[in-house]
C-alpha cells in the first residue's frame, strides 16, 4: 500500500477547478430537474 505525504499539499488551481467542476455538476442537475418538473421529459423536444 502506497503512503501519502502528509506535507505534500494540493495545488490551488486544482481545488479551483474541482469546485468549478462540481458547481457546473450541480447547476447540470438543477436545469435537468427544471426541465422534467416543467415539461414531463428529461430531454425537451426529444421524442
């Protein structure tokens, strides 16, 4: 088993764009609940 480092640390453009990441996840999942909650289906105006 491999052991981490505990002094090594992250870098902040790292965090930066992992928090981006998960905001964008976060706002994907709220237009899809939008778009079910308004039209009945996950994709609009697909089948």
């Amino acid at each position: 088993m491999k052991k981490t480092n505990p002094n090594q640390s992250i870098d902040a453009e790292k965090i930066i764009a992992e928090k981006l990441n998960g905001r964008f996840a976060v706002l994907g999942l709220l237009a899809l609940i939008g778009a079910y909650s308004t039209t009945g289906q996950i994709i609009p105006g697909y089948l």
